[in-house]
C-alpha cells in the first residue's frame, strides 16, 4: 500500500495529480468487500451500449415507493420513457425517509400489499430478505446482458445487492461521504483543505459570521445537517470512525466484532460527539434541526464556507438555477485525526505505522460509506407478469445508457456506482462541470471509495432500531442540551445491548462479523 499512500499525499499537495488518482483506484480492488467466484473486479472495462428489444407489458401496472425527496426525482425521471418502452404503467408513491421502513414493513405483511417494488436502504434489505419478502433476482440479473452487471463497482454489487451469495436489488445509487468546501475562500485565505478534525472546526470558525456570497448578509462556516430522523446520524459516525477504525475494514466500527460489545461508550464516541455539536457553533441558528435539503441549498446558493454529505453536493453546485458556487468547489476525503481508540485500555492513544497502517501523511482516514447507496427490491408476492415488469424496470433504470446520465444530476439524489461512471469524466463535463471541476470530484470519490480502511454501513438484522430509532434519539436529545455526553453515550451501549440480547447476542454477532467478511 505504500505507493498508494504516497500518491494520495502528493495529491493533497498537487493538483495535477488528481486526474491520474481518478482513474488509478480503478485499477484496485476493493478492500474489504469480496468478490465471488468468476466476478470481475474494479477493472472491468469500459460499458457499451447494449441492443435489446424491450419487452412489452401492455396493461401492467407496477406500484412503486420510496423516500418522498431527492430518490424519488430520481425515480420519476424514468417513469414515462419506460412506459412508452414497454407499455407497462408506474405509479410512484414518496414517503417520508423516517416512515418508509415501517409503512413498507407493514404493508409487506398484510394479506393485500400495496406496492411490488420499493428503493430502500442495503441496511433494511436483510430484515425484509429474512422475512421472507423480497424476491431473488440472481436469475434474472444472470440472464440481462443489458444491464451490465460488472460495470457496477464491487463494494454495490457485493455489499448493496447480494446477501449470502445471492442478489436481492438492483443498486441505482452510491452513498458515502466527503467534504466540500468553497475553493475561492480557502485559496484567498492561503488555506488547504481540511485533513483532520481541528482543521474543518479551524476553518469553519475563521468564516463564521462573514459575507461569503456578497449579498451583505453574515453568513456560516460549517452546514452540517444534524435534524432528527432525517437520517443525519450517520454524519456523526462520519466524525466518528477515524477515531475508532484504523486497521482496515475487517476491524468495524460499530461493535466489537469479537464482543458484540457496542463501540459508543469510549473516548472516541465522546470526541465524535462533542466535536458534532461544537460544529453548530459555526452553523445556522438552530442547527439542530437542519435537513440534508436545506443543508445543501445552504451550500450551493455560497452560504458555506464547507459541509459534508453525501455525493449529491458537486452536481448540484453546477445547477445554474440554484447554485452560486459555480466552479468554487472542491471535494476532499472525510477529515481523519491522529489519535485513535485502543480498544483493549479503552483509551486514545497517537497514531504510529503499525497503529495506523494507512494513515496518510500520520492521519487516520476512515471514510464513511454511509447507507452504501439507495438499491431497488421487488416483493416476492407480487404477481408473476408485475415482477418481471418491475424487474425489467430497475435495469432499465440501473442500466448505464440511463445511469451515467442520471448520477450526474443534482436533483436526481443518484450518486455514482458504475466503474464507467468514476473512469469516464466525459458525462461530467458534457453536464456543466469544467474539466478541472470534474476531475477533483471524481478523484475524492475515487479516493474514499478505495481506501483499505473504509468503513461499511451497519448492515445486520434490525439496524433500523440500532441507527434510525435508538441513535437518531438519543443523538437529537444531546444536541439540545437534553443529556450530556457521558449520558449519551450510556443510553446508546444499554438499548443497542437490548436490542442485541432480545433478537438473539449469538446470532447477531454471526451477522455483524459476515458483515465485516469474517
């Protein structure tokens, strides 16, 4: 790994180097996710477009839901040019994110379902898998030339799509986090990027307060969405896994993956939390309840001077209806630090080679791959003909023709996940991103994506109560002065451990180790 180090040092230093970084991780595998048998790895070539007569399904009516924001545009895009493809008809129903799992749980076990196709979260899909809910597609992704199965990075056709050898869902999506911040007001600041914790506070604060977009109004150093059940916890575990991770994939982050013990009761929690709330400090007032959409709207139209999310923010800063940030972004990997959690003193202690083996220039990254990316699954009940129409939707929308398209588009909430889509900055530009733009953004993806020490979602039966119930609550009560850190911390390791012990400690800690490729 030392060239691969040395390479992404060079790139924090130089510029030029990000185009050769952009496509150089497409020449890696993965680390931490492996492949099956006969799978081609990230050096998959390039796709191409793919001639296939399109089945007709005249009369057909498929009834699709998901989140009611970005995922759904998203969705819609490709309703009406595959009904005018096929015949079929798509009705699309958007719920609110904190609803979804429970609405399509409970529609899912009544004897009259409402809806034959839903795009979720790879976190939910092992509940509904173990159910009994959700359909097989092996055969059928088998038999689909056009859908390209190999230009789908690893880590989203392992990790999103497939469970104990077997595909489940169609990814459409690629989700982990980095952070943005505005080029014109670090270089005129003689600032880099940050690379560590204390930077992106350091720099949040010296903006804080000033006119970043010249309309007279003071304006924040830091837009980090933190509103409950808004799925914003997960930028916590952002700030949160360099302190915790720093022996590659395979060491988790969550829990220990010898214990089950919950990894939320330490010095590193602690820091995470209290550098999540001292952000605030450098954001809008009542950032406690500040949603990922009015984060980046915040961001786009020069409010900000950084944020971190998910890939959404560098198409959408290119949307000339809506951003003021045009060609003054850049992307970065997740700030890392340089102390990390010993787990067996349960103490901080100072990064070293062999403590953190791919720290870069002595920090240790950790980058989120927060949800993995929205993925599509079809209810195994639904009608014979509805799921092969439903089936025959998620590759057409999934297939590249469309795909390379739709990640570049802000509004659509789609990120990259295809090989093609990181190798080929062609889409990019031709969408309004500059060469430059494009290549920095690309390279970042890039950068997060193939690090040794990336850190996967929490994918084990139940997360929804671990990360989106007991986490989300617990979490909203520290940001408002409800609880301290000490008693935040306690809460989240006592219901995370009678969630573990009521479902089942053994076999929950098969399933976080497989999850890990243990």
């Amino acid at each position: 790994m030392s060239n691969w180090q040395n390479f992404c040092s060079v790139w924090q230093r130089v510029r030029y180097y990000l185009i050769f970084l952009a496509a150089l991780w497409l020449s890696l595998g993965v680390p931490g996710c492996s492949s099956p048998p006969n799978s081609q790895t990230a050096s998959s070539p390039s796709p191409t477009q793919i001639n296939q007569t399109a089945q007709r399904f005249d009369g057909v009516t498929i009834n699709v839901i998901t989140q009611d924001e970005t995922v759904r545009t998203g969705t819609k895009r490709r309703i009406a040019g595959f009904e005018a493809l096929t015949g079929a008809k798509v009705n699309l129903t958007g719920v609110p994110f904190q609803n979804l799992y429970n609405i399509l749980q409970k529609d899912w076990s009544s004897s009259a379902s409402k809806y034959d196709m839903a795009v979720i979260l790879p976190s939910w899909q092992i509940d509904f898998i173990d159910a009994g809910f959700v359909e097989d597609l092996t055969a059928r992704v088998k038999s689909d030339a056009a859908i390209q199965w190999e230009d789908i990075a690893p880590i989203f056709r392992n990790f999103s799509a497939t469970y104990k050898g077997r595909i489940y869902s169609i990814p459409l999506d690629g989700d982990f986090h980095m952070v943005y911040y505005r080029t014109d007001l670090l270089k005129q600041a003689g600032l880099t990027p940050p690379t560590n914790w204390d930077e992106y506070l350091a720099i949040a604060k010296r903006f804080h307060g000033k006119d970043l977009n010249g309309d007279g109004t003071p304006d924040y150093g830091s837009c980090m969405s933190k509103g409950a059940a808004d799925n914003n916890t997960s930028l916590l575990i952002s700030i949160a896994t360099p302190f915790l991770q720093s022996q590659g994939t395979a060491q988790g982050t969550f829990f220990d993956p010898d214990t089950m013990k919950p990894l939320v009761n330490n010095p590193a929690f602690a820091k995470a939390l209290d550098i999540y709330k001292q952000a605030m400090d450098y954001g809008i007032p009542q950032d406690e309840n500040l949603g990922n959409v009015k984060a980046r709207e915040l961001f786009i139209t020069g409010r900000c001077a950084l944020t971190i999310d998910w890939g959404d923010v560098g198409p959408l800063a290119i949307d000339l209806s809506v951003s003021k940030v045009m060609d003054k972004v850049g992307a970065v990997i997740t700030p890392g630090t340089t102390e990390v959690l010993d787990r067996q003193t349960n103490k901080l202690v100072v990064c070293d080679k062999f403590i953190c083996p791919y720290a870069i220039d002595g920090v240790n990254h950790a980058p989120y791959a927060a949800n993995i990316g929205w993925t599509s699954v079809i209810y195994a009940k639904a009608a014979p003909k509805v799921k092969d129409a439903a089936y025959s939707f998620f590759s057409y929308m999934s297939q590249p023709a469309q795909s390379n398209v739709d990640v570049t588009i802000g509004a659509t909430g789609l990120n990259p996940y295809r090989i093609s889509q990181f190798k080929n900055s062609d889409p990019w530009i031709k969408s309004g991103m500059s060469s430059e733009a494009a290549n920095n953004y690309l390279a970042a993806l890039g950068i997060s994506l193939n690090s040794p020490n990336m850190v996967l979602s929490l994918t084990i039966p139940h997360n929804q109560q671990y990360q989106f119930e007991v986490l989300d609550a617990v979490v909203s009560k520290f940001l408002g002065n409800k609880i301290t850190t000490e008693q935040a911390m306690q809460q989240i390791e006592q219901r995370w451990e009678q969630i573990t012990n009521k479902v089942g400690r053994e076999s929950q800690h098969a399933a976080y180790r497989a999850s890990l490729g243990l």
